[in-house]
C-alpha cells in the first residue's frame, strides 16, 4: 500500500519484531490454558506475532503455559 513508506522508520529498510499478547477466551477452546498470573481463573491464549514494519506477517496461537521463545 502507499501509506507503508510514511510509517517506516528508515527509508529503504526493513525492521522486524516478535510480539506476544494475551486473550481471555469466552468460550471453551483446545489451545485456552489457565494462567493464573494472567487470566486469574479464567482460561486465554497467547497470539504471537511476527511484524515488518508494522504489519503482521505471521501469526501462531499458543497455550498461555507454553513458552513464547
């Protein structure tokens, strides 16, 4: 899209990130696991992210007790 070049940090290159955030889930899933130090009681998932230049490229859902790395 044209837009893209006026939210990149340097012209001409390209900047990569990983992001990991977390979702109460409302409903029963397979990948809902509970974390208490995040969801309380509840149960939620972990989208992680990966990013260039602001836009999301891939993303991988995990249980909230797997490890991001």
């Amino acid at each position: 899209m044209s837009i893209f070049p006026h939210y990149s940090f340097e012209f001409g290159m390209l900047h990569g990130a990983v992001d990991g955030q977390k979702f109460n889930m409302a409903t029963p899933a397979t990948k809902a696991r509970h974390g208490k130090k995040y969801f309380g009681k509840g149960k939620g998932v972990v989208a992680y992210s990966m990013l260039c230049n602001h836009v999301p490229l891939q993303t991988y859902l995990l249980g909230s007790n797997d490890h991001e790395s």
